[in-house]
C-alpha cells in the first residue's frame, strides 16, 4: 500500500473515532439538558398551581385553576394518601391510563407511551402536619423525538462531510509531504542507473526533515565524490610516479640488450642507475602501503605513552644512523598523553627524516604541556620551503624540488601519511618555514583524544 494511502486512511480512521465519541456525547448532553428543562418547567408550574390555591390545608383545588396550568397533550390531577384521584383535569385520554401515586417528597418520571416520552412530576400537598396529599402533573414531551431525530441527522450529515473533507485534505497533505519524497527518489534513482553522483535539489518549500535529509544526502554524495576524486588522483599520480622509475629501469636495459656488456663504464653505469630506481620503487610501494595503512580510520591502539621517553628513543636511533644532531628540550617530565605509540614514532621519524635530509645543522625538538594538547615543535636550520609549496607540501608524491628528491630518494608521501595520522589522533599539523633559513613542523596532540572531541563539541 502506497504510503499517502495509509496515511489517509489512518487519518480518517482517527478523525471517524473522534466524530464518534464527540457525537455520543453531544447527543446524549442534549438529551439530558432538554429533559432536565422540561422537567424543571413542570415542578415551577407545580408549584404555583399549589401556591395559587386559596385553600392551603386542603387537597380540593379548585377544577378551573387546574385548567388555567393545562397544557396541550398533558394532565393535571390530584391524589389523595390513598393514590385514589380526587380531580383530574385532561386533554390526552391516554395519558389517563397512568396509574396515581401518592408521594410524600417530588418525584420525577420519564416513560415511553406510544413511541413518545411521559413526563411526569409529583409534588407532595401538604397541611402544617403532614403530607395531605399529591399534585400530579403528566406531559408528552412531543417535540422531543423530532427534536432527537434533527438532532441525529444533523450530526448524521456533519460527520459526512467530515470525513469527506478528512480524505480530501489527507490526500492534499500526503501529497504535500510525498512530493518532495518522490522527487528525491526519482534524483537517487537517476544516480543509482547513470551512475554519475549529483547533489538533489534542495526547494524552500520542502518540509524541515525532508531539507535536512536532503541536505545530509548532498554531503554523503559530496564526500562520495571526494573520495572518488581522490581515489582517481591517487592512482594517477601513483602510476606516474611508478612510471619513471620504469622507464629509466627499460631504457638502460635495452641499452645493454643493443651494445652488450663490452662496455664496462656503461654497464656499469647501467647496473648502478637500475639498482637506485629499484629501490626507489621498493621505497615507494613501501610508502604506498604506509599511506592506505594511515588512511584506515579504525586501527589506533590508543594508550598513555610519555612523549618523552619515546622520542628521546628514535632521537638516539637516528642519531646514530645519520652522524647528526639531534637536540630534545622540554619543560617537564613526563609528557603524557594517549596516542598509538608506533603511529606517533612513524610521525616522527618522518618528519625527522626530512629535517635530516633537508639541513646540514643540528635539529632541535621541542616538547611543552598544554591544558589539553602537547605542542611538539621539529625546527632544522636547513633549505627551508618557498611560500607558496607550503600549502601543497602535504598533497601525495608533492615535492618542491623533483630533481633534488631524486638525488635524496623521496617519494613526496612521507608528509601525507604523517598528516593522516596526525588527524586520526584528531591533532593538527602546521609547517612554518623560509628559504634558506629552515623549517619548523609544529604538531598538536590532544592529552586524549575523547577530551578534544569534547573540546571541540
Ligand atoms: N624540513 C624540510 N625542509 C625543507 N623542505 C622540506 C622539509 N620537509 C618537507 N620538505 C619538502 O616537502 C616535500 C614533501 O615532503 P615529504 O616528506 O612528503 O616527501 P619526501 O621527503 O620528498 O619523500 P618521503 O616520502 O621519502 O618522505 C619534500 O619533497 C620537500 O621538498
Ligand atoms: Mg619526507
């Protein structure tokens, strides 16, 4: 069943049981409130027949003042302790049919004679003693029955339209709501059989929910799009920068293939560019494998680490390997805070790498506490990046001079995997630098990761 369907019948449903209840109750209120005035009309005129008798310590009122109170379809009667009639005065031989009754306090009847209700009320007459005997007084109440009848077909006919009016509106509202549902389908359909990602429209008149979904569809499409963006550039880029390397690799194996191995000084030449470009290539794909490692969102193994001890660990390493170095200040220890200890010391060493390949000096390394972040500063006194590469510094296989990373074997990734497991500790990474001068890469690691997500609401 079609959505705007059930909602109309729903709704119909719903508004059939209100008519319902609130017709039972106007029905049977009206009833009440017509009675109730009928009979209270009935005990006033009582009650002035009994106080217009001149003779108040006796039952024989006069026959003409009972007439005078009679009304058409009714009677007036008089009735002794023994509920015998003493004076009756009528215009309805049915009504006569009713049995008297003596009563000592009012009393009130309503029955059904012939299709119509009886009113009757009862007033005791009394003598300064006692009860002395009873006022009877007997009504149709004619016009009620039809008045009931109006009544019904009146709410018979309101009902009706009701419900009419319920469908047509639910229909009119169901299409309001759907429209915009059903465009937004027919746009995820269109996606889904040409398969070229676009936003949905977004109109004003969309309802509140419906702007919102369409709105977080537009941004999972947008970041679909990204994503294949990049996707696309990566292996573009990655096929170009594989290419290099192999058509270096191709050109000096044909040349051997074409003069032989004769030539020492070109073989030899040969051997050593084919071995350099193969261990390019052996870096880069290890480097490619590090970056989709870096981009897996889900693989931190967060623990209390001391910055201290573990960089002051690399540092010596890499002391020891490059012959260079490297100085550690800090303003307390220890510096704790809850990273994946081997993501963060492959952070390190990359970043250490280039300031060992891109200076000549000493590097000094920079731990301080914040409230919330640990500030880790790299500062080498090296070539430094012109202005306008910093930006791009952190783009995979991006780097500033291609034929001077050839000559230091760098593959532009380093600073990309970096970046990524920077973000993934949700940290920030910022590069400050000026030619000829040095570079300074600034790190900012939450304490915990939980606390900056907090921080940043
Ligand atoms: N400390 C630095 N001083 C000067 N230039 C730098 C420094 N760090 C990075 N760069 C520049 O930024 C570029 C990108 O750095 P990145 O670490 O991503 O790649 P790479 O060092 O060339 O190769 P690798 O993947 O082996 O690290 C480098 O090629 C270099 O030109
Ligand atoms: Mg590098």
């Amino acid at each position: 069943m079609k959505t705007t369907t059930k909602i109309n019948l729903l709704t119909t449903a719903w508004l059939i049981c209100i008519l319902f209840v609130t017709n039972v109750f106007v029905f049977f209120s009206f009833m009440k409130i017509t009675v109730d005035m009928e009979k209270e009309a009935a005990f006033r005129k009582a009650h002035e027949i009994i106080e217009a008798n001149r003779a108040p310590n006796s039952i024989s009122l006069p026959r003409d003042l009972l007439e005078s109170y009679l009304t058409d379809h009714s009677f007036i009667r008089v009735v002794n302790p023994h509920a015998k009639v003493i004076i009756e005065v009528t215009n309805d031989r049915y009504l006569s049919k009713i049995k008297a009754k003596f009563v000592t306090k009012n009393e009130s009847q309503l029955r059904k004679m012939r299709e119509e209700q009886v009113l009757l009320v009862r007033i005791p007459i009394s003598s300064p003693r006692h009860v002395i005997g009873t006022l009877e007084i007997g009504e149709r109440l004619m016009g009620l029955e039809m008045r009931k009848d109006i009544l019904l077909s009146i709410l018979t006919v309101c009902s009706v339209i009701a419900v009419f009016l319920s469908l047509l509106g639910g229909k009119w509202l169901s299409n309001v709501i759907m429209h915009p549902i059903s465009s937004m389908i027919t746009s995820m359909k269109e996606i889904e059989q040409s398969g070229v990602l676009k936003p949905i429209l977004i109109q004003n008149n969309m309802p509140d929910e419906l702007q919102k979904m369409a709105m977080t569809f537009n941004r999972m499409i947008e970041r679909l799009q990204e994503n294949l963006e990049k996707q696309k550039r990566f292996v573009s880029d990655a096929s170009h920068e594989l290419k290099t390397p192999l058509t270096v690799i191709k050109s000096y194996a044909d040349l051997l293939k074409r003069r032989g191995v004769q030539n020492e000084a070109m073989v030899q030449e040969a051997i050593e560019t084919i071995y350099l470009e193969a261990t390019r290539m052996q870096k880069m794909a290890e480097a490619l494998l590090d970056l989709a490692a870096s981009e897996k969102e889900s693989i931190l193994e967060v623990e209390p680490v001391n910055l201290i001890s573990a960089l002051s660990h690399i540092l010596r390493q890499l002391q020891t390997v490059y012959a260079r170095p490297i100085r550690l200040h800090y303003s307390q220890n220890p510096i704790m805070a809850e990273v994946d200890e081997l993501k963060m010391k492959q952070v390190m060493i990359i970043l250490l790498d280039n300031a060992i390949k891109y200076s000549q000096d000493p590097i000094d390394v920079f731990l301080e506490q914040r409230e919330k972040y640990v500030i880790i500063r790299i500062k080498d006194y090296g070539i430094g990046i012109p202005k306008e590469d910093i930006k791009h510094v952190f783009e995979r296989f991006y780097r500033v001079d291609k034929s001077r990373s050839r000559e230091t074997g760098g593959t532009g990734l380093g600073l990309s995997i970096a970046q990524n497991i920077v973000r993934q500790h949700r940290g920030e990474i910022h590069i400050d630098s000026e030619l000829g001068k040095g570079t300074e890469v600034k790190l900012l690691i939450p304490i915990s990761p939980r606390c900056n997500e907090n921080n940043r609401g």
